[in-house]
C-alpha cells in the first residue's frame, strides 16, 4: 500500500472512531451519572424516602411537595431518561425526559434538569421545585382541568342517529329508611323485573354513610305507571337525571347497549385515559366501540403562583368521537321486538340482508337479562339443520321429487331415532319429509350421504368458519360425527351441532340467495368470509322451503304470502321427557330470518306464528 493510501484509511477509520463516539453519551470521570440514574429510579417508583436520601438539605416539606405534584396532576406513573451530565468542579448538571401519565388525560413529556453538588466524595441532588418542571418556584401549585367532548352518536342503516339525550329517572334504596327488605325486592321485581338476588347484593354493598343507592334507569313515561305502587314502600326513592337514550324504551337494547358511571372493573380494561366519575359504555355496542363513540378528553397542566396567577404548562387536545353506523333498519328492529310481545319464555328474532348479510333487526328476551342470546345462546338447531342436510343431498343429485321413506323409527346401532310425535309419512318424496320435518327420513338419507359430505355442506353455510359481526357471537360448529349415531343426529340438528339465533338467520339468507355470507352489525365490518352453496342447490331449496309454510309443519304463517322457512323442534338436556326449543327460520323478498323461542315446544306451534308475524310486517 502507498504512504497516501494508508494515510487515507487511517483517516476514514479515525473518522469512524469518532463519529460512534459522538454518538454515545460520555460518562465524567468521577462523575455524577450512577446518582442521577438512581435518583430517576426512585422517582419513577414513588420512592420519596431515597428520593428525600439523595437531596442536599431538602426542604421540610420536601416529600409534601412532591405527593402535591403527584396529587394535583392525578399522576399514575412516570418514567424517565437520563440525557447528558455535563460536570463543572464540584458541580454537575444532568437533563433527562420526563414522561408522566396523568389519570383521565394521557402522557405528559417535558425536559428538565437535575442540578448536583459534590459534598465529602458523594453527588447529591440540589432540589428545588424546578426539578418537578422548570417553571416552577417555591410556593407555586400544579393542577389539571379536564372535559370529555360530546359522545358520538350510534347511527342506523341510513345514517340516522339511535341516541339521543333524554330524562330519565332512577329508582334507588336508601338502606336506612328500608322497613322489610322483602318488600322492597318483591315490588322491584313485580313492577320493573328486577332480580332480588341483585337488590339484595346492592343493599348489601351499601356503605353506611350512602343514603341513596341506585337500581334502575327508567324514562318518565314507565317511572309514571309504576311510580303510585313503588312511592309507599319504605326506603324506595327516586331521582331525576340525564342519560343517553335509544328511540325508545327496549329498542334494541341488548345491541346498542348503555351507557353509565364506569366501574372497577372496567376502569381496568380501558386503562389511564379514564378515571372514576366518567360516563362510559356499559354493554353492547356503546362498550365494545367505546374509544372510537368517546374520542379522548381534553385538558390543561396549570401552574399556579401564590398571587393566583396561573400558567398553563401543557394542553391535551381532546378528540371529537366518531359516529358508529350499524345495519339496523329501525322499522324492521320495532317489527321484530313487536313479534315478541307477549312471548313469555326467553327468546331471540335476528333478521339479515340476504344479499350481503347485514344484521337489519336483532331482538333478545326477556330485556331484564343482559344475556344476549341473538347473539351469544348456543343452542342446538334442530330440524332447522335439515336445509344443510338437505343442501347436501341435492348437491349430491337428489331430486327434490326423489323418494323418501318416512317409518315411525329407525334404528341405528341399538339407538333409536323417532319423528314427533310418533308420526309417520310412510313412503314420501324428500319435498314431503321435509315439509313435514320426517327426522326418520333424513336419518336414512344421511347414511348415503356420509359425515365427510354433510360436513362440507354446513361449512358452505357457515359452520365452522369463525367471524366477527361487531358483538361477540360464536356462530355454528358442527363437530365430525365419530359414528353413525352421531352421523344420524347431526344430520336433524342434534347431537354436538350447535348454532346461534344470528347464525341461523344467516344459514336462511344462503338458501335464498345461494351464497352464505357472515352477518355483520357495523358497517365497516362487511367484508368477512362467505361461501357459495353448491350448484343447483338454491332454487329447489326454496321449494322445499315454501312447501314447510304451505303444507307442511310451517302452515301457522301460510297467511304470509312468498313466504319459505323451516320448523325446528330441538330437544336439549338429559332427563326424559326431554324439552324442546322452538325454531322457525325462514325469508321472504331479500330478508331472512330465525325466530327462537327457548324451552317453548314445538316450532311448527310456537315459533312460526311469531315468525309469521314479523314476515307480515315486511
């Protein structure tokens, strides 16, 4: 190498050298660095008494000071980063970057500096209030403000709110002023539906020093009819307030959900930009798209003199939050919760856009349970799995007209299937046993058609295949028969299948449009998964299922016009007789539906004429 290529890498290399060094913080020799790191430490654990340890002559108010600092800005931890430590003789100043995340309004960051001495060999901190920030002096105050903006409104399918601001009134206890306890609970219950067990829980809980504990929200209209029996009971009060409102009481309630006073438990979950006192989604929709309705407050960091002057040291810009646009059609929602009326076991009616699979109404009872069963009841299908079944057999050849045989039982290894009711169709087409919902007939037919077969045909509608409509919902599942009995019962929507209202309603909309796609309650979730049902398969589905309303076990709702569904009759528990749910699913002009009707009998008798009435009102 030439003397001035090696002058040249020594260059480069040299160059290098001290650009990394640049680049890395310099320790002074002797210096203050590892106190400066501690001291930080101690800061960001609350550690006062080290902190007070590391500190030149502190003040006597020194850890006062500090827990003013913490108390004032509501601060929830702080972290730090120690920046440069420049030492001059026996002094050093040190910056670092403060970072406090204050309870309701988020990260505050400001630069500041730690001033040391050196006294007998040790680095000791000289406090004073500008190491908590840099503007402030002795004497002076920290606090915050704090203002969520209005919440953004849940919206219907045509962009239209669903939440208004309304009156309504809290019926609450005073514990002190309760004579008998069962007559509290006994009138709560009788007049508003609410549990005992959860009055007695409240009263309960009462501190000593509350004298008004409350237990339901109702709109002046109800607090009216129930106020004249509720008045003379001893310890039963009531107070006016503000709330957020759906169009009207029980309107989709379940889905839109509520808001209220935000609990332990979810202050928790929803982490430091919330602080008790703040109005929040309890249930449905107002909880799951909580950040997204609420947007984030704003705030002020304020310093405060002793003369009253004040400065602000900081501002959180707060976030406007954004409208939720759902798929409900508010005609269609008051249709389904009108189907109901009167419907005393628990129950469900979810109707979908058949085309696209959007949620258009969504109804769940009883309204004084927060189970959702539309959504979330897992329930086993019954003769309504036969439009699977029966999706199976055509896409394997069969003909609508192809014969069926329909015996009072049929027995497959020593286990005994029997339609209801002990009836028998004898020889029969498929049209006929499944109009007349024939469990022996489909229980031969699905020995043909193998588990392999039938599996592959519930996940074209949707078995299976995990999505997400807005709310949780566990969809179908439809386990692999391990043997011929399990293959029998599956194919009647028996045995281990399971399925939601919501599901149902989807399996529905696929027989008439001919392509199972997933429900979805919020717009923005319309492009989950889908499946196409196999060819040919849809026109004679519809067939089969106009003929269950004309002539089969549907005939309840022949009174509606265009109107095809299936009757489902599902047995659930362990102790004959068993009981049965009662289905009805079904679609009429581009809407499809499920109507549930929990331990309510037989679908044909019980589920259809609520299905035939919210069909009418399409």
């Amino acid at each position: 190498m030439s003397w001035r290529g090696w002058r040249v890498g020594i260059g480069v290399a040299l160059s290098l050298f001290l650009s990394a060094c640049a680049s890395v913080k310099v320790r002074p020799a002797d210096g203050p660095v590892d106190e400066a790191e501690a001291y930080l430490r101690a800061w960001a654990a609350n550690d006062l008494p080290a902190l007070k340890h590391a500190v030149a002559g502190p003040p006597a108010n020194f850890e006062e000071q500090h827990q003013r600092f913490r108390d004032g800005l509501r601060v929830v931890s702080s972290r730090f980063e120690l920046g440069r430590v420049e030492r001059d003789g026996e002094t050093a100043t040190a910056t670092f970057r403060a970072v406090h995340v204050l309870r309701g309004l988020g990260e505050w960051e400001l630069e500041g500096t730690l001033p040391f001495v050196r006294r007998e060999g040790r680095w000791f901190v000289r406090w004073t209030p500008a190491v908590l920030h840099p503007e402030a002096r002795e004497g002076d105050r920290f606090s915050r403000t704090r203002a969520w903006l209005e919440r953004a409104h849940l919206l219907d399918a045509y962009g239209e709110p669903l939440t208004h601001v309304g009156e309504v009134i809290t019926i609450g206890v005073d514990p002190s002023r309760v004579r008998n306890r069962a007559d509290v609970t006994s009138a709560l219950q009788a007049l508003l539906e609410v549990d005992p067990a959860r009055v007695e829980k409240v009263l309960n809980a009462a501190g000593s020093t509350e004298r008004f504990v409350p237990i339901i929200d109702v709109r002046p209209e109800r607090y009216q009819l129930v106020r004249p029996a509720l008045a003379p009971v001893p310890g039963i009060f009531f107070r006016k307030k503000t709330a957020r409102l759906s169009p009207s009481e029980g309107f989709a309630s379940h889905t839109l959900g509520r808001v209220g006073e935000v609990t332990a438990e979810l202050l928790a979950q929803l982490g430091p930009l919330y602080q008790p006192g703040d109005s929040v989604g309890l249930s449905g929709l107002e909880r799951a798209f909580e950040p997204q309705l609420a947007g984030t407050p704003s705030g002020e960091v304020l310093l405060t003199r002793p003369s009253g002057e004040a400065q602000i040291l900081f501002r959180f810009e707060g976030k406007q939050g954004t409208p939720l646009t759902t798929t409900l059609r508010p005609a269609l929602q008051t249709a389904a919760e009108a189907a109901l009326e009167g419907v005393a076991q628990p129950a469900a009616l979810v109707a979908v856009d058949s085309e696209s699979g959007a949620v258009l109404a969504i109804a769940s009872r009883p309204l004084s349970q927060p189970l959702h069963r539309a959504l979330t009841g897992r329930y086993p299908p019954g003769s309504t799995f036969k439009v699977v079944t029966a999706e199976a057999l055509l896409a394997r050849g069969m003909d609508v007209n192809a014969p069926a045989p329909c015996p009072p039982t049929v027995a497959v290894k020593g286990k005994t299937f029997r339609n209801f009711e002990d009836e028998a169709l004898g020889a029969t087409t498929l049209r006929g046993a499944f109009a007349h919902s024939c469990n022996t007939a489909f229980v031969l037919l699905s020995a043909s058609l193998g588990g392999e077969a039938l599996g592959e045909a519930a996940r074209r509608f949707g078995f299976d295949v995990e999505y997400h409509p807005g709310l949780p919902s566990s969809g179908g599942t439809f386990p692999a028969p391990r043997d011929a009995v399990e293959l029998a019962a599956a194919a009647i929507g028996q045995g281990r299948v399971l399925a939601t209202p919501l599901h149902l309603a989807s399996v529905a909309a696929a027989a008439e449009s001919g392509r199972w796609r997933a429900p979805y309650l919020v717009t923005d979730l319309d492009d989950g998964p889908s499946a196409s049902l196999a060819d040919g398969t849809r026109g004679a589905l519809s067939l089969l299922m106009r003929a269950v309303v004309t002539e089969g076990t549907g005939r309840a709702a022949v009174g509606v016009p265009a109107l095809a569904g299936k009757t489902g009759t599902a047995e659930f528990g362990t102790v004959p007789p068993l009981p049965t749910h009662a289905w009805f699913i079904g679609f009429r002009n581009g809407i499809a539906f499920a109507v549930l009707v929990e331990g309510g009998g037989v679908g044909g008798r019980v589920a259809a004429p609520i299905a035939a009435r919210f069909a009418a009102a399409l």
